[in-house]
C-alpha cells in the first residue's frame, strides 16, 4: 500500500522498539503477538486475527466478497481505500452496496481520510488482490483442494438463504392473491350489500399498501443522500431562499415532504419565524435529530404522518415549500399532496414554492441506442425474437441523454402554475410539433421538466433537467419508437401526447405519444 494512505500505521510502527541484526525473527514475532493487532469486520462487531480472515468473514458470514468488489467497480488504491472508508462511515448494509452499479458513491475526497484509526484492510496492496485472483484462475488444481470445505459452506449458507426469501416471497404472494380475489369477489358478486366491504375499499387497501411501500423507499438514507448530492437540485432550492429573504422574513413555513429538513432549515436560515416540516416515511427521526443538531428546534418543527391526514399546529402558513418532482415532473404524483396542503392551510396572500414548472418534449435521433435497445431484438445468436419488441418499448426509459442526440426544438406542451392548479389539470392530452435540426432518423421522442422559483422573488432561480443542461438525479424520460422516422432538417414531426396516472398505481403514469398517425402507450413506473 502506498505510504501517504497508512500515514497513521506509520506512527504506530515509528514507536515500536528497533530489532538488531542479532536478534532473530522470534523476537518480532513475540512483538506482533504482544500487540495483538485485530481487523475489524466491515458489516458487524466482530474483530479477526487477520486480513485474510476479515476477507473470508464477509464472504461467508456477510455473503460480500471483497475482491470480487473491487473487480467490479475497478477500483485502485485510492478508489479502494474511498469504498473501505466509505462502508465503514456511513455503516453500509452489503446489500446496499452490491446494489451499486452506476456511480460510485465513495468517489468523494473525504473518504480518502481512514474511518477507523490504524485499520488494516486500509494496508492492502490492491494490484495483490488483482494478481491473486488472476493466480487463483491460473492455478484451479492448486487451490482447488483448500477453497472446497469452504466452498461447500458458502453453498449451504447461500441455500438457506436462498430458500428463506422465496418463502417471504411466497408469503407475501399468497397475500396479493388473496386481495385480489376478495376484490374480484366484491366486485362481481356486489360483496358492498352483502359483507359490508365495497369493490372501492379493495382498491383503497391495495393502494394503501403500494402507498406504504412509497413511503418506505424514502425511509432510507440512499435516497436522501442522491437528492442532496444533486447540486442543481439543493443549490436552487438553497439559493431561492437565501437571496429572497424578503420573502421569508417572519414567515410561517409549511415544507410538505420535508425528509431530513434541509429546506426546512434553508427556510430557517432565511428569516422564517416559524417552520413546519411534515414526512410520512422513517427519515423524519433523522430529521428531528438533524434539526437539533444545528439548535433549530425553536424555529422548526417536525410532524410524521400523511399532510392529508396529521393536525398542523397552525391554521395558516404564508408560504408551502417542497421537492415533490418526480420523473417527467408528475411522476409520484406528490403534487396532489402539496395542492391538497395549498388548499387547506396557505393564507389569502401565500405562495407555493417553486411556483411554476413546465414539461417539454423533444425528437432523438440515436440509431446505437436504437440498436442495442430495440433491433436488437431482431437477430439474437441467429433467432428472431422481434416479439420482445412490444415488451420493451412501451417501458419509458430514465438516463441521461447525450446532447448531441437530440435532432429538433424543444417544445412545451404543460405549464403548471402551483399556485392555481387543480389536480384534474395534471392529466391532460395536448398536440406537438418539434422542429426539425437535421437529416437523419428520429429513434425517440424525449420529455423533461423546467422549474421555476419567480413570484415576489428580486433573484429569480430557475433550473433544467433538460439534455442540454447539467446533469440532475431526475435525468431525462426516454420514450422509444418502435421503429425510427426518416426526418429532414427545416421539417416538423407533428404528434399528440396523452398523459394519465394509471389507475391501478396512482404514483406512476400511462403516456401515449402519436407520431406520424403512429401511436404508442408507454408505462412510467
């Protein structure tokens, strides 16, 4: 390992007694025993005799295999020493880390600083990992012999596994099922007059249970902290109320959907006398403890519960603020819930923050896209499954577009004022027509959202999710053609655009584009 990465062993070694050439390897031996030098497992409290022992523990006790880790995400020495620090900082699961495929969230300089003092995984020779594996693949006989017991465990332990989490499936399959058909029973058999339970209360209780799930996924750190470390995102919000704090000056705050009270305490920061922060999910015990941390608790106050259903402490606020954005805007369908708020609690005079968004479209012309997604399909090893074609076009694909593939103007087909919309306003059908850059092929039609912080502000804030713009956690919604277009440069491809949530998952959405009289639905979930 490099010598900058250890600078604290170095210490430890500096004050060890120095060995003379007559003294033999015993005596250093009897040094290293005396100190009893321990690893420190990366997922539990359990210390090891040594590296290699650490390394078999998480493969066999974890079921994380830290070499193969390091394989993946190619890490050298400092993308190995960030990721070790990284697990041990933020107390990572190692499911959560074998969940990471895209950008590694341990790239940042201060992991780079050692989360536990004279850690010895941190004293790996990387390239050695490297070389063993290559060895191990080299030599399979050789090793063969002294990997089998452990082999064979790590087989059974994966079993058991294995075999619990297909019955917690099962179970919560049955489960489904079982709702399903009492709903199926209440619906064709009126069960309403009969049984006192309604086809709607089905409905209502497996909307209720996806709602959970919701919620749930927003309990967890993962997500908060990717919305944090968008800086387009936070920044806005964070500049929005610092450079306006006419706005917010002795103003009651209403933040729906607060997570761990960032905007909350922007708010704070800005001059508000009162804040309210209210969260259904988990996050809001982080949250309350956040708040005290930075001696806010005066100032802001912290509910748990659906803005729909929990008693705010205050008849009216002057001012609703909240990042309820999801892909393609009203994806989540949160906004109903910051309307619903607007509607209940803000004052006469108030505002909802942002307060104006739009949605816009634009053509793509991307035939290596088209062809590892789509015409893929056409000849697989020799067989044709053109079939799977309708599988996977209609699944609107979320990811970041190169700018230099999108071929027309872009175009707005929604703007949505916060202040005055109404729920009914977010589902809407509407014609487009996109000017044409250049001659080629169009592969997709692309759709992303615009926001706007502009009422009462002297320094109005605006942001994009657009190709064009910096890159956002919400990226851009992809909605592939089945088959491309031939478009010429100074020409407008026409269509319609239909957008609807969809009726079995009110969080998610049904869009169907029409170009060129051919129509496509798609599936945003």
């Amino acid at each position: 390992m490099m010598a900058h990465s250890i600078g604290e062993n170095e210490e430890a070694f500096d004050e060890m007694p120095e060995l003379s050439d007559s003294e033999d390897e015993d005596a250093w031996e009897d040094e290293v025993a005396e100190n009893e030098i321990k690893v420190n497992c990366l997922f539990c409290d359990r210390l090891l005799n040594s590296v290699q022992d650490a390394f078999s523990h998480c493969k066999l006790e974890h079921h994380f295999d830290i070499v193969s880790a390091v394989q993946k995400h190619k890490l050298d020495d400092y993308g190995y020493i960030k990721f070790i620090n990284y697990i041990r900082l933020m107390k990572c699961t190692p499911e959560s880390i074998m969940s990471v495929c895209d950008t590694a969230p341990w790239n940042g300089d201060e992991f780079m600083k050692p989360a536990l003092q004279d850690d010895l995984l941190l004293q790996i020779d990387v390239e050695e990992l490297w070389d063993g594996q290559r060895m191990a693949a080299d030599q399979p006989d050789q090793l063969a012999e002294e990997s089998q017991t452990q082999a064979a465990l790590l087989r059974a332990q994966r079993a058991e596994e294995n075999s619990r989490r297909a019955e917690e499936a099962l179970a919560r399959a049955l489960e489904d099922l079982h709702k399903l058909k009492q709903f199926a029973q209440n619906l064709v058999m009126n069960a309403d007059v009969r049984t006192g339970v309604s086809a709607a209360g089905a409905i209502a209780e497996l909307r209720e249970d996806e709602d959970e799930a919701y919620f749930t996924s927003y309990g967890h750190y993962g997500i908060h902290e990717e919305m944090l470390k968008d800086k387009v995102r936070t920044e806005s919000y964070r500049d929005f109320m610092c450079l306006n704090p006419d706005v917010f000056k002795d103003k009651v705050v209403l933040d729906v959907g607060c997570g761990t009270g960032i905007l909350s305490m922007f708010a704070a920061r800005a001059g508000a006398k009162k804040v309210i922060g209210v969260d259904q999910s988990e996050i809001i015990y982080q949250a309350m403890d956040i708040v005290r941390s930075n001696s806010l608790e005066d100032i802001i106050t912290l509910i748990k519960g659906r803005i729909e259903e929990v008693d705010l402490p205050v008849e009216k606020v002057d001012i609703i603020i909240s990042e309820w954005m999801g892909y393609f805007l009203l994806f989540e369908s949160m906004l109903d819930s910051v309307l619903y708020a607007r509607d209940k609690y803000l004052a006469d005079e108030g505002s909802v923050y942002p307060d104006l968004c739009t949605i816009s479209l634009a053509a793509v012309g991307d035939m290596q896209k088209y062809s590892d997604r789509v015409a893929f399909w056409d000849d697989v090893y020799g067989f044709k499954m053109t079939c799977m074609k309708k599988a996977v076009v209609p699944e609107a694909v979320v990811e970041v577009l190169k700018p230099e593939t999108i071929i027309s103007e872009p175009t707005v087909i929604r703007n949505i004022n916060c202040n005055t919309a109404t729920i009914s306003e977010l589902e809407f059908s509407t014609d487009f027509s996109l000017k044409i850059r250049e001659d080629t092929q169009c592969t997709a039609i692309v759709g992303y959202f615009d926001v706007f912080f502009d009422k009462n502000c002297t320094s109005k804030v605006m942001f994009s999710t657009g190709p064009q713009s910096t890159k956002t956690h919400w990226k851009q919604t992809v909605f592939l053609l089945e088959n491309p277009l031939p478009v010429q440069s100074g020409n407008t491809l026409q269509g319609k655009i239909t957008v609807h949530k969809n009726r079995k998952d009110p969080r998610s959405l049904i869009i169907t584009i029409s170009v060129n009289d051919v129509k496509q639905t798609y599936s945003l979930q």
